[in-house]
C-alpha cells in the first residue's frame, strides 16, 4: 500500500497539531510535515499541502509554484464555514472547514484522499480480518462498548476483548478514532451512520 505524505503550512499551532493527530489516525499517512509559512513548500516532498488561507503565498514561490508538474493537491483550511479563500490565490482543489466536529472532519479527510486519486486498495491486512472481526470493527467504529457489543452477539465481553486485541495486531490500529477511520476508508461503515445515536 502506498503512503500519502501531508504537509501543514498554518500560522497556527492549533491548526498544525489539531490536524496532524487527526492524519495520525489514517492507515494511509506516510509522513507529515509541519511549518508555519509558506518557505518549505517547494523543498517538502508531499502529496497533498493544507494551506492556512489566512496566509499568503509569496509572488517568487507562486509562480514557482504554478510551474511544478509535481506539486501536491492544494487543500485550503478555513476556520469556519464561511470563511473562503481570498480571491487572485492559487486554486484550491479542496477547501476544510477547521470548525467540523470531529467525525466530520474525518470524513472530509476520507473525501479529500478519495477525490485527490489516493484512494486506497483494499489493504492485504485488512483481507486478513474474519467476519466475526469484521463485525466488531464496524461496532466499535460506531461507538459501541465491549459490554454492549457482546450483548449484540450473544459472546462474552471476554471474547470481545481478545477479538479487538486480534484487529489491533492485524490492521496496526489501537485507538477508537484510529479504528472508525479505518473502518470509513475501507467501506465498514458509512460516514451517515456516525450521526446516529448508537443506542438507538
């Protein structure tokens, strides 16, 4: 499986960190590479460059820029829903709202990595998951606990235990955020079914 390697130029450490932990937690992330102006875009080898669009980018890089056959999908962060680009900037492929819940925010990740071509193949480990680990994956992505899960399948919490303990050797992925990411990217769950309620 190919790795994406992300690049975060934002002026704010909030910004840079908030969304480095979030790509973290994406079975596809190579590296990530943080600055705070616009002076390593060139030098940095990234597939896909989230911009702050409250900065600018400098005339002498810009048309450099413009020039590269090998430059990285262009995402531009916004702070909030109606804050767009400022105008005569580079074209932004993708535009990401910083102020999306969480989920949200994962799930345009997911968008921007699928519309970007980076789309990944369905991963060899990922094959490796029985249905019964299926199952439970696509559970806890949805936010449900051990003891709610192995009421749903009539199993011991025991036994679902071992079997997350077996999806985290497998696919590499301890965390929950980790897990629902994963379960989005390879079509376990859908992005409308982490608005519901669970208990429901």
């Amino acid at each position: 499986m190919n790795r994406i390697n992300f690049l975060i130029i934002s002026g704010s450490y909030i910004f840079r960190t908030g969304l480095r932990f979030l790509l973290e937690e994406l079975d596809v992330t190579g590296r990530i590479y943080l600055a705070d102006d616009a002076d390593k875009m060139l030098k940095t080898q990234a597939d896909i460059l989230f911009f702050d669009t409250s900065l600018s980018f400098p005339e002498t890089l810009l048309s450099q820029w413009k020039e590269s056959p090998e430059r990285p999908v262009l995402v531009g962060l916004v702070p909030r829903p109606d804050g767009l680009p400022p105008s005569g900037e580079p074209r932004y492929r993708f535009t990401l709202d910083l102020s999306l819940p969480k989920s949200e925010l994962l799930g345009e990740l997911q968008k921007i990595i699928r519309e970007s071509g980076f789309e990944e193949s369905p991963s060899s480990r990922e094959g490796k998951l029985s249905d019964r680990e299926r199952t439970i994956l696509r559970y806890v992505a949805l936010g449900f606990t051990n003891k709610e899960i192995a009421e749903r399948l009539f199993i011991s919490t025991h036994t679902v235990i071992t079997h997350r303990k077996n999806i985290t050797r497998k696919i590499g992925i301890k965390t929950v955020s980790g897990l629902t990411v994963y379960a989005l990217l390879n079509h376990l769950i859908e992005m409308e079914e982490l608005q519901e309620d669970p208990s429901g």
